[in-house]
C-alpha cells in the first residue's frame, strides 16, 4: 500500500486553516448536539451555504466535525437531562443516568469521552486500513441478513432491563406496533394514520425518546419534589478514577470492535452496535444486576461503540458513494456543491479529499477529547442548579427543540403525549428503553423481511441457507435459548456450588471500595 | 398548600388571557420567517422557502440553490424550511392554505401531482390547480441500471434471459417505481418489484446484487456507473440524457415508457401578478448564474426553465398517460 | 459482593414511594389488552396477505396478538407485582405542569413563543417548584431572553414569534 497520499493528507489537515475548521465543526457539533431536536443533520444544512466560499477539505472537515462533535454532544444531554438526541445514545441514558443521580456525572462524561476517542480512532484506524474490504462486507449485508440483526436487536432489548421481563417485553411490543405507523412502503396503504397528513410518514425518533426519557422524569419528578426535599445530586467527581478506568477497559475495546464493524452497515448500525456492546458487556458481567443502575460499563461499552460506528458509517460514503443516514445524505450534498462526487473513484480521482477527510478525524477525535475535558467540569456543574430551576428549562428546551425537527406545533404536541405515557409507565413499573429501541429497530425487521420475501419469492428458507443471515439466526437461537443453556451447563457440576459457569473469569473480580 | 391550589390558576388563567389579548391586538400576527408585508415595492421581508422534504434529497439541494441565488437578486433572506411528510403533501397543503403575497413559496415535484394521485384516495391527492406556477426549473431523470456481473447490457438482454427480474425501485408511488413496471410489462418480462426506502438503499442492493436491476435518480447511479460497477440498461426520458449519452432511453428500445421528474416554482394560488412577475426575474437571473448551471451538472440535473403554462401542460399530459397506461396493462402501484 | 456504596442504596430507597397495589397494575394491563386487541382488529382490517406475500396488516396484526397474549399474562400473573407507585395528591402537580406544556403549544402558532415561554417558566419556577417572586421573575426573563438568542438570533430557527 501506498502511504505517500496519507501522508499528504496529515499534510493537509495539519494546515493552520484546516485545524480551525476543524476546531470550529467540533465546537458547533457539540452545542448542536446538546441542543436536543435540532440534530447535526440541520445544522449541516444550515451551513451548508457557507460551505461555498471555502475549498472542498476543509469544508468536509468542518461539516464531518459537526458530525462526530455532535455524537458526543447528545451523551452529554443523555447523561445529565436523560434526553438522548439520536437513536444511538439511547443505551447510555440508563447508566449514565443513574450515575448522575449518584452524583458521578463527571465520571460517566469523562469516560464516554475517553471511549468515543478510543473507539473514534480504532475505527479511523480501521478506515484507513481496511476501507475497501469492509465496504464489500457492507454490500454482502442484503434484506435477509438485516431482518436477521433486527430480530437479534430485538432479542438483545429484552436482556437490558432490570425490571420485570413480561412488561419489558410488552413495552418493545408496544414499539415495534407503533414503528409501523404510517403509510406502508410496500402497499403505499395507511397504516393507523387516521387519516391525519401529520401521520402519514409515520412518528418521528425524536418526539419519542424526548418525551418518553426526558419530559416524562421531570413530570415524574415534579411529584417527587413534592413528597420530599429533594436535594441536589452531588457533584462527588469530575472524572473518572483509576479505578473507573480499570473497569471500563475491556468494555471500551469490546465496544471498538463491535461500533467499527455494525457502523458499516448502512441504515441502523450506530444504534445496533450501541444495544449490541451493552448486552454483550451485561452478559459477561459478574454482576449484571448492577447494570441499569449505574455501571460504568454501561455507559463505556455504548459510547465507544456508537462513536466508532459514526466514524466507520463514512466508509459506504467514501467508498461506494451510499449515504448511511441523513447526515451523510448532506455531506455527500456539500460534496457535490464542491463538485466531487463521492464513490468508488473519490480515493483515485480526489485523493486529497479522501484522505484529508479520513486524517482531519484523528485530528477532530484528539480535539474533541482536549475540549471535554474542563468541558466535563463545566457541564457537571448543571447539576448543581436547583431542579426546581433546572426543570422549566429543560422542558422548555425539550419542546422548543421539537418544534426544529419539522417546524411543525404537532410534534410539540407528541412530545407532550409521550411524555404523559412514559410518566405513567414509570409510575406503573414499565421501562421506556424497550419501547424505543424497538420502535427503532422495527421498521428495520419488517421491511428487510418483506424485502427478503420478495427477492425468495416467497419461499422463506432463503432466510436459513444464506450464509450470513443464517449465521445471524443461529445467533438468535443462542441469546434466546441461553438462558436454558447456561442453567443446564451449571446444572451438571452439580457439586460445586454456584461455580462460576460458562464465563471464564477474564478480568479480576472488581472491587469496589467504600468512598 | 391546599389553599393556594386554585389562586394560582385563575391568576394564570388571567394573565395568560390578558397577554394573548394584547399580543393580538398589537401585532396581529406572529412572525415566522417570512416577515414582509410591509410597506414598500415587492419584497420588503424575508422570502421562506419550504421544502415537503428532509434536508439532503433532491428538492432539498435545488430549493437551497435557488434561494441562495434568488435572495442576492432580490436583496432579502431567503431562509429555507424543511416540513417533510407525505411525500411533500403535508407541505404543499400548508402552502395551498398560506397567504397568497410571495412571501411563502416552494419548490414542489411532479409526482406529488402525476403520480402520487394514482396511490391514494381522491381526497388526499394535491392538486395542482391549488397553486400558481411561477416557472419550471429542471429534470431529474431516471435510469434503469444492473450490476456489472449481471451480464445485462439492454432491456431485451433481460427478456431473452427468460428468468425472474427483481427489480429495486426507490418506494411505492415513485417514479422509478412506475418506469421499471410499464418498462417490465410493455416487454413482456416477468418481475417483482421490491420497494425500498429511497435512491441510497436501492443502490446498495444493487451493488450487493441483491436485486437484478433497481431504477434510480441519475445522480444516484452515475458514479458507480462511470466506475464500471453498474451497467446501465435505459433512460426514461424522450430524448438521450447529456449525462449519459451512451445511454438508449427506452424509447429507442422499443418501449413506449416516458417517465421523469420535474421540479416547479409554485406560490399559494391567487398571488399578485407583479410579485409573480418580481419572482420570475430573480428565478431566470439566477438560472443564468455560472454557479447554479454548476449545481445542475453536478447533480445531473437537466434544466427545464420553461414558462408555467409549459409546465402545466406537462403535468396533464403526464397525469393522463400514467394513467391510461397502468390501465392498459392492468398495473396497480399499490403493491 | 454485596454493593457497599451508601449513595447507591440511597438513591434506590429514596426513589419508589409505596407501592401501588394490585388495581393499577390489573389496569394497566388491561390498557395493554385493550391497545393489543383493538391493533389487531385495524391491522386485519388492512389485510393479511399470506405468510409468504404479507399484506399491509400481517406485521401489525403478529405484534398486536403478542402484545395481547402477553398483558392477559400479566393480568394474570401481574397482580401481586410491587413494582407500581401510587398516585397520590402529588399527581395534581404533575397534571398542572401537564396543562402548562399543552398550553404553551396551542398558544406558540397564535401569539409567538415568547409569551408562552415565560409564562410556562415563571409558573414552573412560582408554583411547581417554590421559588420566591423575585427570581421566578428573573430567571423566566433571562431564559427566555437566553433562547431567543439561541435558537432565533444564533441557529435562525424558524420560531413564531412576536419580535
């Protein structure tokens, strides 16, 4: 391989001009991003304009600055207001979250920000290596084999909560019925939509996860200010401890891994990768229990992942010129403004953009995490406002911001809704996650499997005998029937009392000392 | 605090109705971004652009490219707004109920008009006559396309291969979903379609050769075309594309299948002459602009500046055709 | 290991009130019963096609049997479950905070959201949350003030409003 136009392209990125374009994406993606409603997608397009007057790198570094800044921008809202901004930090607000509460909100940022850099840079790694092979693993991936990881998704999203299973599964039921509102792609047939326009293209991802996690915990807490003073949490650190660090280790490079290979999938992999990562790291824990309530795991595994899969989504862009979501729909937009067409030729015909694009990374990764350092110190300190203070403004940031996703009062008005329903299941012992992250995965299982079905025509064993999606499937059987397994793997060593099976002991067992 | 519980609300009740009151009578109105309507020669305020689709598609990028250029000719902002839903119906009814001064205008497609009306309900259909055209602005073509390894050079290299096609097309109602089912049942060729969400997805389909062929925008296929890893079997237009010129529509080939996409400047009916005419100006100005004939190459857009009464002709002539064709061969695009 | 983190035990008593008893959680899944059911009789309505060529209403009609199937378990099952709170007189508050939010956007098309903004915070800050008059005030026109800057003035987001 030849190194010389990587090298150029550290050249280029390492202009002075370019570091600001970069350093100023970043910042913009991260006020953007904590900004719930308003995504980076909008604000691309806002800025899409300026993108005119300056040459096409530095305009994509600006632009795929905004990108990731704003991946880390939404952890900082899920983690302190429970408001996740897109899809795929919807699984950090559970352990992020319930760290806040305990006043360690500096230690969930600390280390979301030190697993988005690592995970960020493993994939860039990733990119520069090994781009065109994985792009053709992405091409391998059909209708069949995403039915399959929807199914698997599914699967995972009833292993991630704590409370009761049947009304966790009740809940993603819920999801996957209310995903399917909307016109139908397949028969253009009105799904539910009452015959409301508003309803026709179905619910938005947005008014969803705003109401159900954010408004619904201040309507929630608005009652429990009342039964007691609630004092402020804590503000115990700012970053994370050595020991934090040591436990969140294997879960960052786990989650690497995992966030590099699902984020070349395009459509879903950012949100796959983030439940995948979670599950996973819940299954091999000793105490799983502690999961939910504030592991720091729980929040390393997602965060890495879900940046890791923003960073690899830029290979179906680059190499083969598909966008993988709406915000490379516009950066490949702002391309074309420059007159360079993304696809297969981008990296013979425009190598200083290819490059310069995949180094001005590095660099926008090593920024991000420099900034979030006394950033983590400032935003903590959030925490120290009053609830009473806090909550106004954040619903009103919540409903004003759901007003940007369409410009339309209607989505207002579902926030409202959903945050009335996600009280009530607090209230009533339902989780929410389940329920989003089924909604999302929905659309996904339904139509890749109405897809598989016409490609088969009509015969449904194609889902079994193609290699991939078979193997996914095979994977399904497992996680469902693992519970069966494991009991009867522990039940033969009968002897040994509660030996710990299956799971060999990697890592030494935790300690976790009184502060 | 059982006594405070009702002093709070009626207090509220009060302020809330006094300052709604006096916000109304004082202003009489609420601004958004279209903020003229004042004194003074058209325009005086902002111009909106709404666009019935989300930021990054086609119309999107035109409307954005048009209103760039028409606010340096025009001397005020032209912000753009992005209200997707229902293909652009939900937009285009907000439009068709907006006041009627210039202030509220958009970019809409001809398939909202042509095509959509043959997959829904009567009632919900838009309707063209809502509206008042200001100019035409350009042609997105659609092209039938298959994978290298597919060994497919024509549409007849199809029919003589005797088997199954599965055909991508970009969702239900499109153009590219009505070009590939007249091109399959004029030829005889027996196909399914599958329907995905959009250009992006049928292209990766087609390049994991999921799918036999997928019919897509221009500007989708053409990179992967130039690269040698599509194929491209036929245009859809009356005459070849200048993007592709090696390219035999269907016509040539001996189908009578003429689909295309085109875009319009439309106002709320009823809109003065003079802002119409103010519009036009601007729009042609920026027409002739080196940076907005830049934009239409890049994105393979073929220009189709021609006069409202042009583009409503087109439409009927259009409307009329899809549908005594889908008749003729008993298609229904409903799945 | 047991978790020794006194914060922790802390938070999780602190938070979950008494538990609710069997009536809400029979509704509750009752409502579930109900949105299963009446899902499944829209979804028949839009036609099953067959298993191998699914129709519009085979997808919704599969999960609204399941949820179904599930909450008659939990009707069932469920009764003894401790994992719902009551609803007490507190909920008032909630169902006031609720009307200001749907206030707020009825009123934001109409009279612009400067108005309705301050009103909702000041409310927030005098009445669901105790403040003292003076810094209602205060804070609800400094944030109100912080995002007109914010989203009009700085992201040029389409807002109604006044000004």
């Amino acid at each position: 391989m030849d190194i010389s136009p990587i090298l150029d392209g550290f050249g280029i990125v390492l202009e002075p001009s370019n570091l600001i374009y970069c350093l100023i994406g970043v910042i913009v993606g991260m006020l953007i991003g904590v900004l719930p409603g308003l995504g980076p997608g909008a604000t691309i397009a806002i800025l899409l304009p300026i993108t005119y007057g300056i040459g096409p790198v530095s305009a994509i570094i600006m632009l795929a600055g905004i990108f990731y800044g704003a991946q880390y921008g939404g952890t900082i809202t899920s983690v302190l207001l429970r408001l996740p901004g897109e899809a795929s930090s919807v699984v950090t607000v559970f352990d992020g979250f319930a760290l806040a509460r305990k006043g360690k909100a500096g230690t969930a940022l600390g280390i979301a920000a030190i697993g988005s850099f690592i995970g960020g840079t493993v994939s860039i790694l990733g990119l520069t290596l090994l781009a065109p092979i994985v792009a053709g693993f992405a091409l391998d991936f059909g209708p069949p084999e995403y039915a399959a990881l929807g199914v698997l998704g599914v699967l995972l999203i009833s292993s991630i909560g704590n409370g009761n299973k049947l009304k966790a599964i009740i809940a993603a039921a819920v999801g996957l019925l209310i995903a399917t509102v909307g016109r139908d792609t397949f028969t253009g047939a009105e799904r539910f939509t009452f015959g409301s326009l508003n309803l026709a293209e179905g619910i938005d991802f947005i008014p969803i996860a705003m109401g159900l996690f954010g408004l619904s915990e201040i309507l929630y807490n608005l009652e429990e200010r009342h039964n007691q003073v609630h004092a402020p949490a804590k503000v115990g650190n700012v970053w994370p401890s050595r020991k934090d660090l040591g436990q969140a280790k294997g879960a960052i490079g786990r989650g690497s891994l995992i966030g590099f290979l699902l984020g070349v999938l395009p459509g879903g992999g950012a949100t796959l990768s983030s439940l995948a990562a979670y599950a996973f790291e819940k299954r091999r824990a000793k105490q799983p229990e502690r999961f939910g309530k504030g592991a720091v795991e729980g929040v390393a595994a997602p965060e890495t992942a879900n940046n890791a899969a923003a960073t690899s989504s830029f290979i179906p862009l680059l190499t083969l010129g598909i966008p993988a979501n709406a915000t490379m729909a516009l950066i490949f937009g702002a391309l074309l403004i420059q007159g360079i067409q993304p696809g297969p030729q981008l990296v013979t015909e425009h190598p200083d953009v290819f490059w310069g694009v995949i180094n001005s990374m590095y660099i926008g990764n090593i920024l991000l995490l420099i900034m979030s350092i006394p950033m983590v110190g400032v935003f903590v300190k959030i925490l120290r406002v009053r609830p009473a203070i806090l909550a106004p403004i954040t619903v009103l940031i919540t409903l004003l911001g759901a007003y940007t996703v369409r410009n339309q009062v209607y989505d207002i008005f579902l926030v409202i809704g959903f945050g009335l329903l996600g009280y009530l299941m607090k209230k009533l012992g339902f989780e929410p996650g389940p329920l989003v992250l089924a909604f999302v995965l929905g659309p996904m299982i339904e139509n890749s499997s109405r897809q598989s079905l016409l490609i088969f025509g009509g015969d449904p064993t194609g889902f079994f005998t193609r290699p991939i999606s078979g193997t996914v499937l095979a994977l399904v059987l497992v996680v469902a029937l693992w519970p069966l397994i494991s009991k009867a793997v522990r039940r033969k060593p009968a002897p040994v009392p509660a030996g710990p099976p299956a799971d060999p002991p990697v890592e030494p067992p935790v300690e976790e000392k009184t502060p | 605090m059982p006594t405070s519980r009702t002093t709070p609300r009626r207090v509220l009740m009060g302020v809330v109705g006094a300052a709604a009151a006096l916000a109304l009578t004082a202003c009489g109105g609420v601004k958004t971004t279209s903020s003229g309507g004042g004194e003074g020669k058209y325009p005086t305020g902002n111009i909106e652009f709404s666009v019935g689709a989300s930021a990054g598609g086609s119309t999107d990028l035109i409307t954005r490219a048009l209103a760039q250029g028409m606010s340096k000719e025009l001397g005020v902002s032209t912000p753009v707004l992005n209200k997707p839903g229902a293909n652009g119906a939900l937009n285009a009814k907000e439009l068709q109920s907006a006041k009627a001064d210039g202030y509220k205008i958009a970019v809409q497609n001809a398939s909202l008009f042509t095509i959509t009306p043959l997959t829904v309900s009567p009632e919900e259909a838009t309707k063209i006559d809502s509206f008042d055209v200001i100019t035409g602005i350009s042609r997105d073509d659609y092209v039938m396309a298959t994978n290298s390894q597919s060994g497919f050079t024509s549409i007849g290299d199809m029919k003589k291969s005797g088997k199954t096609i599965r055909y991508g097309t970009t969702g239900v109602g499109t153009g590219a979903q009505l070009a590939s089912a007249l091109t399959f049942k004029s030829a005889g060729i027996d196909a399914t379609a599958v329907p995905f969400d959009g250009g992006a997805p049928a292209l990766t389909a087609l390049l994991g050769n999921q799918v036999d062929v997928s019919t897509m925008q221009i500007g989708e296929a053409i990179e992967n075309i130039k690269a040698g890893k599509l194929v491209p079997l036929a245009v859809f237009s009356d005459k070849r594309i200048d993007y592709l010129p090696d390219v035999k529509t269907a016509k040539e080939q001996g189908f009578d299948v003429l689909v295309t996409q085109y875009r319009f400047l439309t106002a709320p009916k009823g809109t003065p002459e003079d802002v119409k005419a103010r519009l036009l100006d601007a729009a042609k100005k920026t027409f002739a602009t080196d940076e907005y004939k830049k934009f239409n190459e890049q994105n393979s857009l073929t220009p189709m500046e021609v006069s409202p009464q042009e583009v409503l002709t087109a439409l009927q002539q259009d409307t009329a055709k899809y549908k005594k064709q889908l008749d003729e061969f008993g298609i229904s695009l409903a799945g | 290991m047991p978790i020794t983190d006194p914060l922790e035990e802390e938070v999780a008593e602190e938070t979950r009130p008494p538990h609710a008893g069997p009536v809400p959680q029979v509704v509750a899944a009752l409502v579930a019963l109900a949105v299963g059911v009446a899902g499944a009789i829209g979804s028949f309505g839009l036609g099953l096609g067959e298993l191998t060529h699914p129709g519009p209403g085979l997808w919704p009609f599969a999960i609204s049997i399941v949820i179904a199937v599930l909450s008659l378990t939990l009707v069932v099952t469920g009764r003894g479950l401790q994992d719902a709170e009551r609803f007490s007189k507190a909920t008032l508050l909630t169902a006031a905070g609720l009307v200001t939010l749907i206030l707020l956007a009825a009123l934001l098309p109409l009279i612009g959201f400067e108005i309705p903004s301050l009103l909702l915070v000041c409310v927030w800050l005098r009445w669901l949350g105790k403040e003292s008059w003076r810094s209602s005030i205060v804070i609800s026109i400094v944030t109100v003030a912080a995002f007109y800057l914010l989203f009009v003035l700085l992201l040029q987001v389409p807002l109604p409003r006044l000004i």
